[in-house]
C-alpha cells in the first residue's frame, strides 16, 4: 500500500522514543543497547514467545522476522506488534520502506485482523448467504443503527450479486444498552435469521438471554477500530466503513479480487 508524506511524519515520534529507550539504557548501564544477530534458534524464539505470551496475558500466533534487522513482528491478533530480538522491547506503529513508499505493516495487520474474525468462526454469526457465494464480507452491525437498517433491507440485492453477509454485533451505546439487549434477543433467538430481519424492520423480538457471542463481538470491533456501524471487513481484511450500496460494494470486491489475484 502507498503512504503519503504525512504517514511517514506521523512516525517521527515514534523513532524518537526507540532512540530514547537507547539511550536510556546506556546511561543505565553504560553500554549501548544491543539486540541478537538476526539467526535466533527455534528456541530463542520459543524463550521470547513465552515471555511476550507472559506480560500481554494473550497467546502469540507467530513471530517472524521483519524487514529490519534484529526487529521482530510478534501477530498477536487481531493485533501486530514489533519487538526487539532479546524480546525486551514492544512496540506498535507502521513500519514504512521509504525507498518503495510503501506501508509494510498494512497487509500484515489485514491478516491479523481476518485471523481474529476466523478463529470466532461463522458459528457465532447471523449468515445471510446466496446460493452461489463470490464474495464474503463480515458487518459490524447495531440493531437500531439507520445505515444497517437500510443495508439489511437491500440483503436481497447484494445476495442475488453473490454477497454472502455474516453479521457480527456491534451495539455502539455499549454493553447493557439498550440496543445490547436487542442484539442478545436475537442471536438468542430460534431463528437468527428471522429475528434479525425483524428487529431490522423496527419490529418487536422477543426477549431472550442465552450464552450469546454479542460482548465478545463488540470487544473484537473495538480491537478492530471499528468507531461506527456499519462496518465492513472486506475479504483482504481491511475495513470499509460505512453503507455500500450492492452495485458499488461488488465493484470494490471485485477489484480486491483482482488486484490479489495479480500479485500472488
């Protein structure tokens, strides 16, 4: 992906506070820092997971080397950090190859954020799929919320183009909300399906409660950066926010497609 000279502004602080930890140390120690060669063993690397997998409290899906010597990505999703070769320090942030302009962290975040969304599984969402599916893409969606109201009345249109549309829950006023309450009724309800459509129409679902998945969706959004609803987790794993009309929204996963398919 393409940066703008902005992006590449945006970081300078972050390069200063890695010169800064540097020279931290040496006033410490009185020796600079230094990190491992770049030809870490197998257990080198089991040593780091398991203190990164320690002070994050969170498993550790891989940890590879990045394009900078001695500096690690650590995919912890649906989340990237960076980390030094002694696994002593983390950090976040975009790492930029100024010579190509290009983000190198953008493709790897997308993984990391379609990795999270997979390990859920479709089993914890509402699925509204065609007969013949081409494109799948995964909404953040608020029972009351205008624009997922009228993307779900058109269901229809982007399932004839061959959309196949999982929902996740997002109730954007927060857990015991309200609009919490309805998403709880309806991934509690007999039929899923029905009671979505219903609820999306402004009719009434019966309460229920149940074990449901809708806080643990909304903490996923929320990791994700999703900030409104809805939002679409594209096949690549970025995020369009907002509505798509069908017309429009097959167009964008039509070029996605494509543009994957040129480069693998």
């Amino acid at each position: 992906m393409r940066i703008f000279t902005t992006g590449f502004l945006a970081l300078i602080p972050l390069f200063f506070a890695m010169a800064g930890v540097a020279q931290a140390e040496q006033a410490k120690t009185g020796v600079a820092a230094t990190t491992k060669t770049g030809k870490e063993t197998a257990a080198d690397f089991a040593e780091i997971r398991s203190r990164v997998e320690k002070e994050l409290g969170e498993k550790v899906d891989s940890i590879t080397a990045s394009a900078i010597p001695g500096i690690y990505e650590v995919l912890v999703p649906p989340k990237l950090f960076y980390m030094s070769a002694d696994g002593r320090y983390l950090f976040t942030g975009d790492l930029i190859d100024l010579h190509e302009k290009v983000n190198l962290s953008s493709d790897k975040r997308s993984t990391a954020r379609m990795s999270a969304v997979d390990k859920l599984g479709e089993s914890e969402m509402i699925v509204f799929s065609p007969k013949e599916v081409k494109h799948t893409i995964t909404v953040f969606t608020d029972i009351d919320c205008g624009y997922c109201r009228k993307l779900h009345s058109e269901m229809a249109s982007y399932n004839k183009l061959g959309i196949k549309v999982r929902y996740m829950a997002y109730p954007r006023a927060g857990i015991g909300s309200e609009s919490y309450d309805k998403a709880v009724s309806v991934w509690c309800a007999d039929d899923k399906a029905k009671a979505m459509t219903a609820a999306k129409s402004g009719g009434k679902v019966a309460k229920k409660t149940c074990d449901n998945p809708v806080a643990k969706e909304f903490a996923l959004g929320q990791e994700l950066g999703v900030n409104g609803t809805p939002a679409l987790l594209l096949e690549n794993g970025q995020i369009y926010p907002g509505y798509a009309p069908a017309d429009k929204l097959i167009a964008v996963l039509d070029q996605i497609k494509s543009q994957t398919a040129a480069v693998q």
